[in-house]
C-alpha cells in the first residue's frame, strides 16, 4: 500500500494481522513499527499535501481544536497533545513549502491569516524558533521585512518576532 492512499489505520491493522490489538499486545506485535511508519508516512503526506495547497496555518490550528486556546499558559498545556504535535508538523510542513516556492516564479500563499489569533501566532513563533528558522525568514512571514525603529516596534505582529528571539535567545532588531 501506498502512504499517499486512502486506506485507514484500522484497514492497515487489519491487513498486519493486528486488529482489536491494543496496549502492549499491538506495541509488542511483530508488524508494530510497520503500522507507526505507515501512519507516520500518511499523516505527512498528508500535511503535505495540506501545505502546496497553502492552507493557512490558522485553520488546521482551528481544525486541530486549538482554537480554545487564548493564552500563554494554555499553549504550554497543550505542547503535549497530539493536535499540538499535528499542528508543529503542520507549520514546518508549511514553512518547508513557502521555502521551496520562493524564487521559483510561483506565487507564494497567504503568509498568516487574517483570522490568526495570538495564541495561534505566538506558538507560530517558538516553532519557528525550534525549528531554526532563519531571522529573515520570520520577518518576511510576519510581514516585518525592510521596518526598522518605532515603525518596527509599533507593527501588529512584533510581539511575534520578539517571542521568536526570546526563544532562540537573540536581541530584537531596531
């Protein structure tokens, strides 16, 4: 089977011989790591997929159920769940897409959605800052690239880059 197919995990179970297996009888299975790859593989595809179609970041966010969280607190409880995790593979998928497309002559998708909250942004930005992205990079995705002084401090989304220098532990930009 393909990773790009359709097929679900419990078919995929079910063809490994694994289905109704669950806890240390599914993880102790032969067949095991073949179905973690398979989902691996799927989901990334997937997101992917998601992201040379330019899916705005702020909606798989949304579609992931993170839409709830409003604050700094509540992104660090949800650091450890699995539509955290989707969503940081979501954005490097996306940043990943946006690199790939710059300077080749296609159009780039909508860099931040007008809808982004800054709950959304703001985890935006320490996965850019554990991910490694580059300083410029960040500031052409928020929109900051060429603002310098008073003019840089005062955009809508400084808050955005400063929390990515906080993370990568880096002085702002004046």
């Amino acid at each position: 089977w393909r990773s790009g197919s359709s097929l679900t995990e419990d078919y995929v179970k079910k063809a490994l011989k694994m289905e109704g297996l669950s806890g240390t009888a599914l993880t102790s299975h032969k067949n095991y790591n073949l179905l973690v790859k398979y989902v691996d593989t799927a989901e990334m595809y997937r997101l992917n997929k998601w992201a040379r179609g330019g899916f705005p970041t702020y909606d798989i966010w949304v579609e992931l159920g993170l839409g709830r969280v409003t604050s700094l607190a509540q992104i660090e409880q949800v650091k450890n769940t699995n539509a955290y995790r989707i969503y940081k593979r979501y954005v490097n998928a996306f940043d990943d897409s946006v690199i790939s497309t710059m300077g080749s002559g296609y159009h780039l998708p909508k860099l931040v959605s007008d809808k982004a909250t800054p709950a959304e942004m703001t985890a935006r930005a320490q996965i850019w800052a554990e991910a490694g992205r580059s300083d410029d990079y960040v500031m052409m995705m928020l929109g900051l690239t060429g603002l310098k002084g008073a003019k840089l401090a005062r955009n809508r989304n400084y808050p955005y880059y400063t929390e990515f220098l906080a993370k990568r532990q880096v002085n702002p930009r004046y």
